[in-house]
C-alpha cells in the first residue's frame, strides 16, 4: 500500500507540468477517499522538483517587464502567474513530505493536500487561458525565486511556514487585485474572472500557512509575533514591499504589527547639486 508522503515525491519527480497537476489532483482524490486509511509514511523529497526543459530561467532582475493589451502580452503576465502557480504546487506537496519528524497531526494534511490540489487547478485554468491567446507554457522566461525559498527553509519548519504563505503567498494578495483590474479594463473579463478564482484561494492558504505557523509557535512556547518577524528576517532577502492589500491580509490571520516593521522605506528623491 502506498503512503501519502509517496504519492507527494512521485509529483514532485514528475518533470511534466501538465502530468504534475494530474497527478495532484489523483492524490488528493485518493487522500480523500481513504478517509483516514493512507498512512502519512516517510519518503524523503529531492532538493529540487523535476521541471520541463522549458521555459528557460532567468535572474528575477532580468525578466522582461510585462506590458501592453496584445494577445502576447496578455498571455506572457498570464505564464507569470502560471509559472508561480507551478512553483506551488511542488511547494505544497514538498510541506506534505519534508517534516514527518514533527509529528503533526492528520489535519496539516489535510489543508496541505487541499493546497496541492487547488494549485493544480490555478495552473490548470492559466494553461488554458494562455492557449486561447496562442501560447504554452514554456513559451516565455520565467524566474526561479520561489524555490529559492524552499531551499533556504527545507530543514525548519517554522520558516517554511512563515517565509513560503506568509510572505510569498501573501504578496499574491497584494499585487492580484491590480491585475484583475488591468484585465478588466481591456476588456479580457476570462482573464480577470481566473484571477479572481486564484486570489479567493489564496487567501485561504496564506490562512493555513498562518494557522499551522501558531500551532507551531504555540508548541514550543514561541511568540509567533516575534518569532514571525525573526525567521523572516533571518531566511528571506530583503525587505518587504508595499502596497499590501491589508484586508485580505486581516482575514488570512496576517495583521499588519506582523508584517509593518519590515517594510521596505519609500526611496529618497535624489536632489541635484544647486550652486549659489
């Protein structure tokens, strides 16, 4: 009989996109279906997901910047967020398989493998929309600083849980919106209405990254505020960037005293040299 942790390394050693959202879908089937019968089990992850050949990947400073209402516009900010969604779902199954050693119980799971699930959806919604508009996936560069992430937090839960949802995640929160309204404006009302799917999800996982990060502070008699702002510090480059979306942030359980002491300062105009 095979394990649930099993099932989450066979995802992410599938270097097929399509194939790895599949296969997400059938895992959270049969975890469902088992109605507590799968074991967790230990199988132990790569360092690295298996990934298509393409696209190719480039330095985040030296993505092409997204602009314009053409259809290769349209779709190359659209494989953005699809190549985001990607990077999620291997994110979500390697929490499911890394950490067998804390001893958590069946409903970090249960949430967990709900993630995987609705990530393969995410990537498979913008798949389809990016091939209305004429392309694929793998047609334009992406970045890889996602898993970057995961890598810095493989072997710490608590920064897993603080840096991946709680700040990557969240930031999805904070630049969606403006994105559903650029689609909206142009009139790409399919575009807008895949966003507004991912940007309801994801306020529901930024939520389950915040509920397991305090069920983690709280076990080890950690302030999660202070402790929050420590693994951030500590495991994520650089400062945090506004404008948040505060709101959303509030009802995914990450108020703003978490988050405010690290923004970024607004940068300082530069003033010439006046001569008297």
């Amino acid at each position: 009989m095979t394990n649930l942790s099993a099932l989450a390394v066979g995802i992410l050693n599938e270097p097929d996109a399509a194939c790895k959202a599949r296969l997400s879908h059938e895992a959270a089937d049969l975890w469902r279906s088992a109605n507590g019968d799968l074991p967790i089990g230990e199988t132990l992850p790569p360092d690295r997901p298996a990934r298509p050949e393409r696209p190719k990947l480039l330095p985040p400073a030296e993505m092409p910047r997204r602009r314009g209402q053409s259809d290769e516009a349209r779709a190359t900010l659209l494989h953005a967020v699809q190549h985001i969604e990607l990077n999620a779902i291997d994110l979500a199954w390697d929490i499911v398989a890394r950490f067998p050693h804390e001893n958590l119980p069946r409903a970090f799971y249960d949430d967990w493998v709900r993630v995987g699930n609705e990530e393969a959806r995410h990537f498979e919604l913008l798949a389809e929309r990016v091939r209305d508009l004429g392309f694929a996936y793998g047609d334009f560069p992406a970045h890889d600083g996602l898993w970057e992430a995961a890598m810095t937090t493989r072997d710490d839960l608590g920064a897993r849980l603080a840096v991946v949802p709680m700040v990557l995640e969240a930031r999805g929160l904070d630049v969606t919106p403006a994105m559903i309204t650029r689609f909206a404006k142009i009139g790409d009302e399919k575009s807008a209405a895949i966003l507004n799917i991912i940007l309801t999800d994801e306020i529901g996982h930024v939520a389950i990254g915040s509920r397991w990060f305090h069920y983690f502070c709280e076990k080890r008699g950690l302030d999660p505020e202070t402790s929050w702002r420590d693994l951030v510090q500590k495991n994520f480059k650089g400062l945090l960037k506004p404008p948040f979306n505060d709101d959303a942030r509030s009802v995914a359980g990450l108020p703003e005293k978490y988050y405010r002491p690290l923004v970024a300062p607004p940068p300082q105009k530069q003033t010439k040299n006046r001569k008297f």
